[in-house]
C-alpha cells in the first residue's frame, strides 16, 4: 500500500499543478491583479449552467477598475501555462452601473476574441500560452464592463473543465455599436458537440469555439 500511494503522489501533484488561475489583467498601458476578481483556487467550473460560469466561484473583491480606451489591447496572464487541450475566448459584459457593483448577470454579455483549433496534427492554437491578448473593438460604447475570460479544458472526454476570470474595466473613447448579446450561464448549452467532444478519438475535423461569434466592431 504505501508503494502504491508513492507511485501515486506525483500523478496527484501533477494533476493539481496542471490546473490554473488567470490572475492578472494585462492592458497597453499597464499590468494589474487589483481589478481581477480573483479565484478562491485553481479549481476549475465543471457545470456550464452554474452561476459560477460567470466569473469562478466566489471570487474574490477587486479593488481597481482599470481604464482601458477602445481599439487598445487587453488581455489576461496566467499563473502557469495552458497545460489542457482546449478552446479559450474573452467576453465584455456591459454593466447596468458600475462594473464593481454589478454581479454578471442578464444578457449583456458578446465576445471578442476567441481561440479554436488547427489540424493536420489536430490542437488548439492556445495550447502551452500562458498568456491571452486581444484588441477592445474601436465601435464599443464607453462606460464600465466586466472583462471576462474562459479556457475550457477538453481533456477528459464529456466533462468539461472551464478556467475563468472576471476583470473590472472602464472602456473610453468608443462608439455606438450594439452588438448581440448573450447571458452567462446561458450561451452555451452542456450538450454542445464543442463541449462533449472527444479530442483523441476520432480526431476531430471540424471543431466550432462554443458560445456565439466574435464581435469585431
């Protein structure tokens, strides 16, 4: 027995540590943990019809709302690197008053950004990063938004492993655009064929990013 809990101990730590937490917002001006509503720990979301798909479960309070112009870039940096096979994306969610005072609720959420797969070896083009950046569409309105990010972990066939956070922002400058919005929960249904796939067997051929399209301004 205790040969057997040896042998076991470095798969135990191995899976842990393959688990992560994006723990800070990154923008073309500065880098900062204070406006991200930061995880209790690096344990992924595993129902996507939660309250906790929207930003972890009970993260915790960010102190700093970031103002961040649109048409710049923003991103999130990870506290490891994207060890599970997976797609990712990035959300803005435009709250009814302040971003520090709104819960992520309602259908105020689009996407920016996402990040599928490749084939011809099959993979996702987020795999081994430990970072994630995109642009803040020039068209999006000004005011507070929750910045949202999702790296979905497709390494155990039919169970889904979402890693999240949430990040406090004030977009300026801008536009008018009104782009489809969706909630979350809500976007995506557990039954999606993007969530229930099996990524080893049969290789995929196709593969379609869950939730809706990418909003580009």
């Amino acid at each position: 027995m205790k040969l057997f809990t040896t042998l076991l101990a470095p798969l135990f730590i191995q899976a842990v540590s393959a688990h992560y937490i994006w723990t800070t917002l990154v923008t073309s001006t500065t880098s900062t943990s204070a406006a991200v509503r930061m995880p209790v720990n690096n344990s992924p979301v595993q129902d996507v019809t939660s309250k906790d798909i929207t930003c972890n479960a009970n993260p915790g309070v960010a102190t700093q709302t970031v103002s961040v112009a649109a048409g710049s870039m923003v991103g999130f940096r990870l506290d490891n690197t994207l060890y599970h096979e997976g797609p990712a994306a990035i959300y803005l969610g435009k709250a009814p008053s302040t971003a520090a005072a709104w819960d992520g609720s309602g259908a105020n959420w689009f996407k920016i950004a996402e990040w599928g797969a490749t084939f011809n070896p099959f993979g996702f083009t987020d795999f081994n990063l430990a970072a994630l950046n995109t642009t803040i569409p020039a068209s999006v309105p000004a005011g507070e938004y929750l910045l949202r990010i999702e790296q979905i972990g497709l390494h155990v066939a039919g169970a889904p492993q979402w890693y999240i956070s949430c990040a406090q922002i004030a977009i300026t400058g801008g536009g008018s655009a009104n782009p489809t919005k969706v909630s979350i929960p809500g976007y995506v249904a557990a039954n999606d064929p993007s969530l229930t796939v099996n990524i080893y067997y049969p290789t995929p051929t196709a593969y379609k990013v869950p939730g809706p399209p990418v909003f580009r301004g």
